[in-house]
C-alpha cells in the first residue's frame, strides 16, 4: 500500500480539525459548577502560626519530606518588643474558579471538577511536564517525589472528604481560623461569614477568581 | 632456607637501627629551637599570670559561696525540688558569679517557711500570688529578648502573656523545652490554645488555662 503525499496531508489536516475543535469544548465543561462550589477561608487573625495544620496535611495526604501541599508563612515581627506581632499567610491551593494551571495542561491532567469545583490532577494523565508549576501565580504546585506528577492541595478530597469529614487543616487548627465549605450555599458557614467580614483574595487582579478568602490581620494587601 | 631467613633478620635489623638514628637525630636538631619559644610565650603571658591566678581564686571562692548558699537551702529543699538543671551550673551575667537559688527566688528571711507558706519573701514561679510581670522579670534580667526570639519566635508574643514556667522547667535534670521535637512544641500550641479558644477568652490567655 502506498500512500501519495496528497493523502498524507489530508488526513493530517482532518486530524488536527478534530484535536482542535475537540479542546474548547473540553475547557467549557472544566468551567461549569454545578451545586457544590467548595472554599476556604483563612482568618488571618485568629491564625497563631503553629504549623498544626501543616502536620495534619502531610500526616494525611501522606505527603513526602521536602515537599508541601500547605505552608503557614511568618512575617514579622513588626512593632517593639513586648508590644509585637506577626503575621500568618496560608501558602496553599487557592482553587481558582479561572485556572491558570489547568488552562496550560497538555494533557488534562490538571482539571476543574465540574461537581464542586475542586481543582484537581489526574495523575494517571499527567506526564510531569511542569508546565501548571510554572503557570500557578501562587507557586503552591509541586512534582511529588514518589508519584512523579504534579501535586498540590485538593481540600482532602481523596482523604478527608471522601469519609465525610472536614479538610485535615480545619480539623486541626485549634483555634479554628480555616473554615471550609459550599460557596454556593447561602446558609452554610462559609457563605454566612463571608457576607458578615470583611475578606480579601490573594492576587486577586489576575482575575483568577480564587476561592480561597482571607480576613486581613491589620492593612489589606493583595 | 636457614640462610634466607638470617638475611632477612640481619636486614630488619639494619633497618630498625637506621630508623632509631634518624629519630635521634631529629630529636637533636628540635630540641635546640625548643626553649626559646617557651621563653618567648612565658614573657608574653607574665602580666597576665598574677590576674589569671586572682580570677581563679575569685571563681573558687564564689563558687564556694554559692555551694554554701545551695547548700543552705537544700536543707530542708532536697531531692526533687533542688536544682538539677543547666541553671545550677551557669554564670549570672548581672553579678559575674554562679547562678544561686536567691538570684531567682530573691533573699528569703530565716523565717520564711512560716510566713503562710512563704508568700511573702519567697518567690514562687507559676503562682498567681506573684504579679506576671514580676515572674518574667526575673528569667528577663538576664536572658535577652534577641536570643529568646533567635531560639523560637513564639517567645515575642507570649513574654507578657503568660509565665514563662507555664512551658520551662529549670529545676528537672532534663528542661523539658530543650531539643523538643517539633510535633511536641506544635502539640502545646495547640493543647493551650484550643482551651483557650473553646473558653472563648479571644487574644487574652489567662495563666494555667
């Protein structure tokens, strides 16, 4: 069988039709949200930075040394001893309802869950090109050492979530600073405090539309 | 084969009497240069023998009183409650000498014990009778907010707050807050602070809570 260059270029042509026309659709359903749109809010002024919720992650995602899924970073101290204070920023997932990560997946690894809006890796797709680690304007992504793909914070849903109960870092947290919940329900407690304080969303002018809210501890900065 | 062996004996031996030679030689030459250097070192440190000497003496006889003064009160404060850690060891920067039981627990009279357990001149670390301020004061005065904050920042927020007995121990062998690992010192953030945040106090913690 011999094939004429004419051939040849036909049926390539028709073949990247179809990858092409097969991508948007692929996107728009990644951005639909039906019911369940999960959040978090860190409240940076209940927040005492003891890292309890860093442990209770590793210990539950069994996430390897070296690498981390949530980060508490400390800033300060600002003012004059005794009189200081310090600051606590949660370095995790933010679950942009706009992702950049999952814009730039190859191969669709990266993803948006349709049923509740969890960003998530499918590490059966993803082939480690570190792309979503270069595009996340968060830098909370990472290649996981033993898996060998991108890994990141997925609110538990493979741990916690998965046996009805709450994120590893809310149930650790002593003095509940993390609250998580459905957005999209206007009597859950997230949405109640949302509508009640004042919040703010880190980088928010990428119009990445995180779902993770904070509540500022002292000046706003974003 | 006898032959061989005796040629072989009489080599090593050669060979053992060449290496004493040299060593000897060697020793020779050293020995010379020796004495001038020691000299040169004796002058350099001549002034400074005398004060040497008195600062060793000074050291023996303050460590003698504070021996005297452990020894006065371990008395009756035997066993469990003396002093067994780094503290009863280590130099008070303020007074140049040996950390002593006063230092901390201030000038107690002859009559303490009497004085309704001792509240008034004895102080007590971890006892709401003495004002907090009071308490940290006295660890204050000679360890520096700088190395408190270089050795965990969580000192900055908590110097005013809380006694600083509420985590350390200075009388066990072993102080507890030394080496202790991570998930230990995160366990009592956590165990105090949950209290603290079910009792609803909000930024302010209360001693013991």
């Amino acid at each position: 069988m011999s094939t004429t260059r004419r051939d040849f270029m036909v049926g390539m042509s028709a073949g990247a039709l179809i990858l092409l026309t097969g991508a948007p659709r692929a996107l728009a359903n990644s951005m639909t949200i039906k019911g369940v749109r999960y959040g978090m809010i860190h409240d940076e002024t209940a927040c005492i930075g003891c890292t309890a919720c860093m442990d209770a992650c590793r210990e539950v995602n069994q996430v390897p040394a070296g690498v981390a899924r949530l980060q508490i970073l400390r800033s300060g101290p600002v003012g004059e001893y005794p009189a200081q204070e310090y600051r606590f920023f949660r370095k995790s997932c933010q679950h942009c309802d706009n992702v950049p990560c999952v814009h730039v997946c190859p191969t669709g690894a990266s993803h948006i869950r349709a049923e509740d809006g969890i960003v998530d890796i499918n590490p059966d797709l993803c082939v480690g090109c570190r792309y979503c680690l270069a595009a996340c304007p968060y830098q909370v992504r990472f290649i996981n050492p033993v898996t060998r793909v991108a890994d990141k914070c997925d609110f538990c849903r493979k741990t916690n979530l998965a046996v009805g109960k709450q994120p590893a870092c809310v149930e650790a947290c002593p003095t509940k600073a993390l609250v998580f919940g459905n957005l999209d329900d206007p009597n859950s407690p997230i949405a109640k405090r949302l509508v009640q304080e004042t919040t703010y969303r880190y980088k928010q002018f990428l119009g990445t539309s995180p779902k993770m809210y904070r509540v500022p501890k002292g000046e706003v900065k974003s | 084969m006898k032959k061989i062996i005796k040629w072989l004996l009489l080599a090593s031996l050669a060979l053992g009497a060449g290496q004493l030679a040299l060593a000897s030689a060697q020793a020779a030459d050293a020995t010379p240069a020796a004495p001038s250097a020691t000299s040169s070192a004796d002058q350099a440190a001549q002034p400074t023998l005398a004060e040497r000497q008195a600062k060793a003496e000074k050291k023996k006889a303050a460590a003698k009183k504070a021996a005297a003064r452990f020894a006065k009160c371990e008395k009756c404060h035997d066993g469990e409650e003396g002093m067994h850690g780094k503290h009863g060891q280590v130099t008070n920067p303020n007074t140049g000498e040996q950390v002593t039981c006063t230092n901390c627990h201030g000038n107690a009279s002859a009559d303490h014990r009497k004085q309704r357990g001792g509240m008034v001149d004895v102080m007590r670390f971890g006892n709401d009778a003495f004002p907090l301020s009071q308490q940290n004061g006295v660890c204050m005065s000679c360890h520096e907010p700088d190395d408190l904050r270089k050795a965990l920042w969580a000192h900055d927020v908590h110097a005013t707050r809380i006694s600083c007995t509420s985590c350390h121990q200075l009388h066990p062998a072993k102080e507890p807050m030394v080496g202790i690992p991570e998930k230990s010192r995160i366990k009592l953030c956590v165990d105090c602070h949950r209290k603290q945040h079910e009792a609803g106090l909000g930024g302010a913690v209360k001693e013991g809570s």
